[in-house]
C-alpha cells in the first residue's frame, strides 16, 4: 500500500515538475534557447508572492494576480533587452548570457532574503486531503497543482495547435528568416513565448512554495528537475513534457520509499541517465516524428 | 505614381558587389521578369527589395515611402510579398497551416487559393516536409498570395522542378496574373518568362543591362545580354537562350 | 602572402614565459606561506580557466558541470591516502582518475547537443554531488579533512603544495597548448566554424571533442586535488558547487573566448577581485554574473580580443596571422 501511495505521491509531483518544465521546452521549441535562468526566475517570482502577501496580508493566489502578469512583462522585457541581442552572438551567447542571469538572480535573492527558509501558506487547501484507504491520501493542494499543471499544458498545446499565434511560434521555430517574409514579427513571436514560459514559470514556483519550504538557493535545481522533465518525455512535445515530469516525480518518491528520503533525487537523476544512456531522442519522440 | 521605384540599389556579400547601381520602376498591374545567368544578382535584388538582404546604397521605394530601413515583416504589411528562391516552406506545420499563417485580410483566401492551385487541395492536411516538389512551389506561391500582396515577388519558380510540375505551375500563375496582380518574377528558362510577363529586364554581372516589352524584344537581343556577347565583342550565333 | 605562427613578439613571449617559470619556482625561498597559498589559489584559477576555454571556446561545449570533476579531484585525494598513497602523489593520480571518470561521461552527455549538453554535465555533477553527500565514509553532507600532509612541517608543506601546483599548472597549460597547435587544433577549429561540414569532411568531430572534453577533467581534477591539499578541508556542497562554473565563465569570457592568452588575464582579474571583494559575501557573485551578462552581449571578444583588435599582437602562437592580406590588397 505505501508503494502504491508513493506512486499516486510521484504521479502528483510529476505535475508540479511538468509545469516547471513547459516553460523551459516553450523558450527551446521557438528559438532553441536553453534558459539556465529559468529556476532562478521561477524562484524569483515565488519570492514576490511572498513579499506581496506579506506586505498586503494576501493570500498566495490572490498575490498571483499580480505576480503572473508581472512575470510575462519581465519576460517580455528580458527578450528584447537581452535574449534577443545575445541570440546574434552565436550559440554560445545565450547560454552564457542566461547563467550569468541564474547567478545574479540567485545571489540578489541570497543578499535580500538571507539563506532562511520561508513558506506559503495555501490556507485551508494545505491542510484538507482525501482519504481513500488508510494509508492513501491525497492532499487537496497537491491535487490542485496537478489539476492546474494539466490544464496549463493543454491550454498552451491548444494554442500553438489552433490559434494563430501558435502557428507563428511553430512557424518562427521552423525558420525565422521566412517566418519574416511571410509578415511574422519574429522578435515579438520570442518574446511571448518567452512571457508565456516566465508566466508558467512563475506559477510553478507559486506552487512549489505552498507545496515545500524554499530558500534562494533552489533555483537551480528546480532548473535541473525541469530540464530532466523535457529530456525523459522527449523534446518538442508538451505531453511528452507531462509524462516526463510523472516519471521523473515517481522515480522521485518510489526512490525515496526504497532506499529512503535522501536518495529521492539521484533516483530521479539516475532514471535520467537511463533515458539519455538507452533511448535519449525521449520517451515521447518516436512518436512525434511520425505524425 | 510608380508601386515600386528602386533607385541606384547596391547590395554586397561580404566584399562581393552582387548588386551594383540597379534603378527601376514597376506600375500597378505590371509583370517584368528577370532574368540572368547564375550569379547575376538577380535573387540578392528580389531578397534586398523583401528586406532580406541590407542594401549599402540606394533607395527603394513602395507606394510612397522608402522602405530600406524596414523589416521585412513590415514591408509585408504594406504589401509585398516574396516567393524565396528554394521555397523555405514550414517543414512542421500543414499546407494548411503554411498558407493560414500568412493570412492577411483582402481577395485571396484560403479557398481562393486552393481553388488556384488545385493541386493543393488533395493536401491540405499533408505536413510540408513531405510534399512533393512543385506542391511545396504551388505552397509557397499561395504563401505569398494569403498576404494579399500589392507586389508579388516570385523566385527562380521552377528551379528543380519535372516540366509537368512547371507546366502546371505556370497555368497557375496566369490565373494569378489575369486577377489583376502585379509581378517580378525572377526566372532561368527566358522562353517561358517571356511568354508570362510584360516587360523582361536582364541582369548581368550585377548591373541591369537590358530592358524592354516581351514582345518587341528578340529573343537573340535577350540571349545576347544574357550571356554578355555583345560587350565581350562575339557574334551570337544560333544558340538556345535557356541555359 | 604567407602563413605565420611565431611572430617576433611571440618568440620573445615563449622565451620570456619559461623564465617566469622558473622566477615562480624560487618564490617560496623568498616569501612565506601566505604568499605560495594565495598564488596556489591563482593557478587554481589559471587552471580552470584554460580548462574551459579549451571546452568552450575551442571544443565549443559549453560544460556548466566542470565541478564534478574538481569534486571529483578533491575527494580522489581523500580516498587514495586513505589507502595509505603519499599526498602528493595523490594530487596527481587524482588528475588522472578524474580524467578516466570524464570517460564513460562523455558517452552520455555527447548525446546532448548545444544547451542541453550544458544542463547535461550539470546533472551529472549534482549526481556526485549527492553521491559524495549521501556517502559516510568519506565524511558525508558535512565534508573530511585531509590528515596525511600533517606528516610535513606547515611551512614546507606549503611550499610543496606551491611547487606541485605550479608542475601541474605549467604541465597542463603545455599540454593544451600543444593540443591546440596539432592537426586537432585545426579540426577543432574547423568544428568552431562549421561542425557539420567539418563532419562532411572527414574531420574526426566526435574524437576531437571527446579528448578535449578529457584534458578538460584532468585539469579540473588537478584543480581540485589542489585546492585540497591547499586548503586541507572539504565539503561536497563547496567543492561540487556551481560557482566554479561561475568563475570560469567570468575568467574566459572576460579574458576572451578562444584566445590561449585571455583567460590567464581573466584569472589574474579574477584574483584580484577576490582579494578586494570576497567579503563581500553574495554581492560579489552578483557583481561576476552582471559583468559576464554584459561582456557576452556587449564586448564577446573580452579584453585580450580588444588589445589584439587594438594592437595586433599575439604573445602565444595558437592561431594563424595571415600576413600583409590587408597591406598588399590595394596592390592586387
């Protein structure tokens, strides 16, 4: 029964890693940019929700209201003020350019907020679950992150599917020269995505402060879960996205159930290696490839 | 007024002068085709008048403004449209979705499209990566036309093309032309670029070095400028003008 | 029109280079400890600047996860004299098992590409990292201390630290530099500028890159096999911490990416930054971050590509000068 609890537990954490991770396979789709900012980013936009239901005795999802639309604008802004100028640097640029963002983020946050731990509190959503047997549970948060996880992936899938502005972002992706000459702004393009990717980014983050206590040294690895996430299910694809973020969570908690809690993240690690070491085109590639 | 004027344009690659000192004007409802041999500068022109290219010198101007310091996303908005020599069609997204994502108000539709490019119908839902020559022609010409183009800009059209795919093609294009469109056309095979536009103009070397009505220009006055003779001081002989 | 390697100046430098070798050798006779410590905290640096230059500005792989093998390096030496191997020799055969790790690594992250290679080999040093951590006997989350240089007095053990610092140092900045000047320096480079038609071409691309991505492990190691005996104390979340990445992206790109010469002046920068600012505790990684942001998007050929742009010199011969190209094109 613990096993099967550790797995629902591993599903619903998938969740929360999936939505860490669209963001950062949204940015890589359109302009094949890996941002190594991304967790400090998301980390950042946690800290504000804290700071604003703080400071205005707000809840955390009261505080989102401000703190989402103000992550898509810093997106929005940091597109055309440094992703796009390093962006014709070569490939090496943006890679550099975003590391040096992930430090002076993650160091900014470390001089302001000290390496103390803070949380949010979802209110009563932290306390309710689901009792299903006795030794299952599902906590009502957790459920709510998963649920709000799946709706942001599909929606986003809906967009590049059927509106025009997602078949400008595939089009950019494909080729940005032509996607210019057929009338596609194609720094405007970069920089809604990138504002979709830092809004999403922000939304996990959210999460993942009402979910466990943070300080500013995670970003990274918050980064690295993510990146994991894209690798497993496969590049290009958000479901892929979704079921890698799952496997990742499960191998996570069934980890962690076998070996104890300490071992949780390797396990995660080593089920990456596995991936990249026996099928590293991803899980969900294959598939893609033939549609 | 002029729809396009483009005056003394030069365009470089690196230290090579593609386009040296080129002026010309095309009306509404004109179709000039040029043509040259390999390397003449004709697909640098057509790429620096879509914005594709930086000109270092000259003016071009569209309806009645000087379009060198827009973006080719923009010129698009007033008008212009190019067919890119090698089509560059988007691999990942349908046939569909190539020619919707270009969509700009105005008479070419979707429908209308399909319906001038019958081909395309049968692969509406198709990725682009897997079409056929002439389709992904047929794709990228109709790309052009969802714009709504004032000016369309086509670009060595049956380059690497079966003579049936180009045969068909340009039975479209003529349905194209006959809607009122106005064309520059850049294209190898002369007999066919006469036998579609107006007026042909040559391009040699970079410079503009002949230019006239299809119908009053012989075929050997064409060939001669093609290749340079005249300047190089040879008799044409009987030679076939197409490469 | 010729093709150039050793200009006059960089003869001279060659020269001038060996000589200060041999100053740097004699300088523990003259000064004390503090002085040799702070210099082997320099040729750490010195090190893993090359090292990363070598990946990214000649390999083109931008590795964010060098400090698994410094990680690697420091706790090698821990456990070779554990098994009773003398400390020094422990230094070196730490470079070398660092560099046999790096191995069966590269069989997996050279499946990653571009960014995702970066993330790749940071992954990898997050799993020692843990690995080390979760491990007890080698100390665990809180770190170990290195007891077999205590059979030395401190003032000699210091002393030899410096001079096996300044052997690795110079062996590995020959070791490069050679490498750089054979046929794979030529491939390399043809790899930097176009990796699929060097491919096309029958340029060994995945080899190439491959004994970059080695040299670059030995190094590390030797870096952090270093800073252990220097230091003498060690913790897993220092030694396999990101902010090695983040001073050996500041140091080369500062210095100049893909110059032989440009990361030794970023190390020197950096050095000195740290004797000024290290106090300053998190300010001073801020500071490192905003200056690499601004360099990569505002002057990516770092301060030796400007002196070179801006004097046309070159003290060590890696590169090519294509002579009188530009004097003699009004002629032609």
């Amino acid at each position: 029964m613990t096993w099967i609890d550790a797995v629902i537990q591993g599903i619903l954490l998938g969740g929360l890693y999936a939505l860490f991770a669209c963001g950062l396979s949204l940015m890589f789709g359109v302009m094949r940019i890996i941002n190594l900012a991304h967790g400090d980013l998301a980390l950042l936009a946690t800290f504000m929700v804290l700071v604003i239901s703080q400071h205005l005795g707000l809840s955390p999802f009261a505080a989102l209201v401000i703190v989402l639309p103000g992550a898509a604008v810093v997106g929005y802004a940091l597109q055309y003020a440094m992703f796009n100028p390093s962006l014709r640097g070569g490939e090496l640029s943006p890679l550099l350019a975003t590391f040096g963002l992930s430090v002076v983020i993650g160091n900014m946050l470390l001089e302001v907020f000290s390496p103390d731990t803070h949380s949010l509190s979802a209110g009563a959503l932290t306390t309710a679950s689901w009792h299903i047997t006795s030794q299952i549970s599902i906590s009502a948060l957790s459920a709510v992150i998963f649920g709000a996880a799946v709706l942001v992936l599909g929606g986003l899938q809906l967009l590049l599917s059927y509106t025009q502005l997602g078949r400008a972002m595939r089009a950019t992706a494909d080729d940005a020269r032509t996607a210019e000459l057929v009338g596609i702004n194609a720094k405007r393009v970069y920089a809604i995505a990138t504002a979709i990717a830092l809004a999403t980014a922000a939304l996990a983050g959210t999460f993942f402060g009402m979910r466990s206590s943070f300080d500013p040294t995670l970003g990274p690895s918050q980064l690295i879960f993510a990146f994991e996430a894209v690798v497993i299910g496969g590049l290009g694809s958000l479901w892929g996205t979704l079921v890698g973020g799952i496997l990742l969570g499960v191998a996570q908690t069934v980890g962690a159930q076998a070996f104890g809690a300490e071992w949780a993240i390797v396990s995660g690690n080593v089920l990456f290696l596995l991936v990249l070491a026996f099928r590293s085109q991803g899980i969900f590639a294959a598939r893609e490839a033939h549609q | 007024m002029s729809l396009l004027e483009v005056r003394d344009l030069e365009v470089r690659h690196g230290l090579l002068q593609a386009v040296r000192g080129v002026s010309f004007a095309l009306e509404e409802g004109d179709t000039l085709a040029l043509v040259g041999a390999n390397g003449a500068g004709k697909s640098t022109l057509l790429r620096a008048i879509a914005g594709g290219h930086r000109p270092s010198r000259g003016q071009i101007v569209f309806g009645d403004r000087d379009i060198i310091r827009l973006p080719a996303y923009k010129r698009v908005a007033l008008g212009m449209g190019l067919v890119p020599e090698g089509r560059h069609l988007f691999p990942s997204l349908t046939v569909e979705e190539n020619l919707v994502v270009a969509e700009r108000p105005g008479y070419w539709t979707l429908d209308g499209v399909l319906e001038a490019f019958p081909m395309l119908a049968p692969r509406r839902k198709s990725r682009a990566a897997v079409l056929s020559g002439g389709e992904r022609q047929a794709t990228a010409i109709g790309r052009a036309l969802m714009t709504n183009p004032r000016l369309l800009l086509l670009d060595e059209v049956s380059l690497g093309l079966a003579p049936v795919a180009v045969e068909d093609l340009y039975r479209s294009l003529r349905t194209v032309i006959e809607r009122g469109a106005t064309v520059l056309l850049v294209e190898q095979d002369l007999g066919r670029a006469m036998a579609l536009c107006q007026r042909v103009a040559c391009m040699l070397e970079g410079r503009l070095v002949l230019e006239g009505h299809s119908g009053e220009l012989t075929r050997e006055q064409v060939t001669e400028a093609y290749f340079g003779l005249r300047r190089a001081g040879i008799e044409v002989g009987s030679r076939e003008g197409s490469q | 029109m010729s093709v150039q390697r050793w200009t006059r100046v960089s003869l001279l430098f060659s020269g001038a280079t060996a000589g200060i070798v041999v100053i740097l050798a004699l300088v523990p006779f003259w000064f004390g400890p503090n002085t040799t410590e702070k210099l082997t905290e320099l040729f750490v640096l010195i090190i893993l600047a090359a090292m990363w230059n070598a990946l990214a500005g000649y390999a083109g792989l931008v590795s964010i996860g060098q400090q698994a093998f410094i990680g690697i390096g420091a706790y090698a030496v821990i456990v070779f004299t554990d098994h009773g191997i003398n400390g020094y020799v422990a230094v070196v055969l730490a470079a070398l098992f660092s560099g046999l790790i790096s191995l069966p690594i590269s069989l997996l992250v050279f499946r990653l590409r571009g960014g995702q290679f970066a993330i790749g080999t940071w992954v990898v040093a997050e799993i020692f990292r843990l690995l080390v951590t979760n491990d007890q006997s080698i100390g665990g989350g809180t770190g170990r201390s290195l007891d077999a240089l205590n059979i030395y007095a401190p003032a000699d053990r210091q002393a030899y630290t410096y001079w096996v610092a300044l052997a690795l140092m110079t062996a590995l900045m020959l070791a490069s530099f050679v490498l750089l000047r054979s046929r794979l320096g030529g491939a390399l480079q043809a790899i930097r500028d176009d990796e699929r038609a060097a491919e096309s071409v029958g340029v060994p691309v995945a080899r190439a890159k491959r004994i970059v991505f080695l040299l670059a492990a030995v190094g590390c190691g030797a870096a952090g096999a270093i800073t252990m005996a220097n230091t003498l104390t060690v913790t897993p979340d220092s030694i396999f911490g990101i902010q090695w990445t983040a001073y050996m992206i500041f140091m080369v790109l500062l210095g100049g990416l893909g110059t032989f010469e440009g990361p030794v002046l970023g190390a020197l920068v950096l050095f000195g930054v740290q004797q000024e600012f290290q106090g300053s505790g998190s300010w001073y990684l801020v500071g490192l971050g905003a200056v690499a942001i601004a360099v990569t998007l505002v002057f990516p050929r770092g301060l030796w590509g400007a002196l070179v742009d801006r004097f046309n010199i070159r003290l060590m011969p890696v590169g090519h000068t294509l002579r009188t190209l530009v004097s003699r094109r009004s002629e032609s």
